[in-house]
C-alpha cells in the first residue's frame, strides 16, 4: 500500500504541471517498453485488451475479471503509475461501478475512468441523470480509498454518432460538479477540444493516435493537460502484423525483415526493464 499511494501521488502530481502524455499498454511486455522510454504514467486499454483477446471493444464482450487481471499484469510489470480503462463499470447500477473502483485500486491502479457509454447501440449512451449518479458512487468509492485515486469521467457521445458538443459539455459539466477529477470526451476534433477546455474547471484528458493530425504541442496550446492514445498503439502493433502475414501469404516475400528490430535487439529490452 505504501507503493501504491506513492504512485498515487506521482500520479495526482502530473496533473498539477505541464501536458503529458499518458500511453497505454495492453500486455507487460508493452508496458516495459513505455516504462523504459520514459513515460512518466501509464493506462490500460479496454480496446488493446479486447484485441488481444480477439473480440470486439465497445460490446461489453471483455469481463470485469478479465480487465482486472489485465491491470494487475500491467501494474506489477513497472514503477510506474498506472491508470484502468474501466468501461462503463461492468454493472447496470452505481453499486456496480462503486465496485469496480474499488477492485481496479486493489488490483494496483491509483487511477480510473468510467464512461457514460452503455454498451447497447440501442441506447449507446446513459441518460445524464443516470450517468452523473454513476460518477457520484465512482467518486464515493475512490475518496474512501486508502490513497488519493484519480478519478476520470468520461462523454462518449463523438464516439457513438452523438457530435452534440453542447451536451458533451453540458456532461462534463455535471461530472465535474459530482466530483470527477479529470473529464474527458474522446473524439474530438481540435476546436471542439479548446471549447471543453474553456468550459471547465478540471484537468481535461485528450485522446490523439487517430486519423486527425494533432500534436501534443497543438492539445497543450488548446488547454489539455493529459494525452492518452487509447487503442492506437495496440492498433499500431496489430496493423504491423497484419500487413507482413499478407505479404507472406499473398507473396511469400518478407521485404518488411529488415526494418524489424532483431531477435537480439528484442530480447534485450527485457534486460533493461525487468526491474524498471
């Protein structure tokens, strides 16, 4: 516990500085990897793991165990704090989400979010009373916690067909005032960003890796203070692989060898993280 409310307060800290970027491993392997380039945190990634496990994300196919299991793996594998892609709680009720708190920070996260996203495309998206009484026991639950848990909330609706940005803030806006200590819309395009950030007195998390050119310096200038990638850096890794098994299947050539990192090259990097 003493570990984990230090990485809780490192991790509180960042969001009291300059922009980060918060990358998001899916496996320990990768999060070795992040850790020893130098990221200062770390958070996992409900669409990485559903990948892995060779299901959908977004469908509510990937089980409270499972993605606890997964934040156990990536929180034991470095130093580093790790924030948990929560979904949207794993439950229909507040008391399900207040749970999911609270065994995400036992299984070593010192961070969380939960989205208002249902899960079903009949109804992609909480309605806001059900969704602010939702951050309220997720609040609950991580300010009764043994070490300062950071608690994000997310606004889902770019993501499911809703660009309605007046309600995306009119949510965060609600989030912010149950007690959420970092808000967060994924889906954004770059002016919609600043206008969150304006609109808001909490840290607001960005996500970037998708198809719109933004850097980090464009989200710092638009008031962001964290970056996540969600599922781009699994993306990158998957499409990597995908393209040289068609290559071999289609060509039997192997032209993409030699920008690949060398059997020696790999097994190295475990020399330098196993103990990061």
């Amino acid at each position: 516990m003493t570990d984990q409310r230090t990485r809780a307060e490192a991790f509180r800290a960042l969001h009291d500085g300059p922009t980060f970027v918060l990358p998001n491993p899916w496996d320990a392997g990768s999060a070795r990897v992040l850790a020893g380039l130098g990221f200062p945190a770390l958070a996992t990634t409900s669409g990485g793991l559903a990948f892995g496990l060779g299901r959908r994300d977004g469908a509510n196919l990937v089980s409270r165990d499972e993605t606890l299991a997964n934040i156990r793996t990536i929180a034991d594998a470095t130093h580093l704090p790790v924030a948990a892609d929560l979904e949207s709680g794993f439950g229909p009720d507040s008391a399900d989400v207040a749970e999911t708190i609270r065994l995400a920070a036992a299984a070593g996260a010192v961070g969380g979010s939960i989205e208002d996203a249902t899960g079903d495309p009949r109804r992609p998206i909480f309605d806001l009373p059900e969704a602010v009484e939702r951050v309220r026991a997720a609040v609950a639950a991580a300010r009764a916690l043994p070490f300062p848990f950071t608690f994000a909330a997310r606004a889902e609706n770019f993501l499911y067909g809703r660009p309605d940005l007046d309600d995306t803030i009119e949510r965060l806006r609600a989030y912010e005032a149950a007690g959420a200590d970092v808000l967060y819309a994924p889906g954004l395009p770059l002016d919609a960003v600043r206008r969150v950030c304006s609109s808001v007195g909490r840290p607001v998390n960005a996500l970037a890796g998708g198809s719109a050119p933004v850097t980090v310096a464009d989200l710092a200038a638009a008031g962001v203070r964290r970056v996540s990638l969600g599922s781009a850096l699994a993306r990158v890794a998957l499409s990597a692989m995908i393209d040289a098994a068609t290559e071999i299947h289609n060509s039997g050539t192997f032209s993409f060898a030699p920008g690949v990192r060398t059997y020696a090259q790999v097994n190295a990097l475990w020399e330098t993280t196993e103990n990061a």
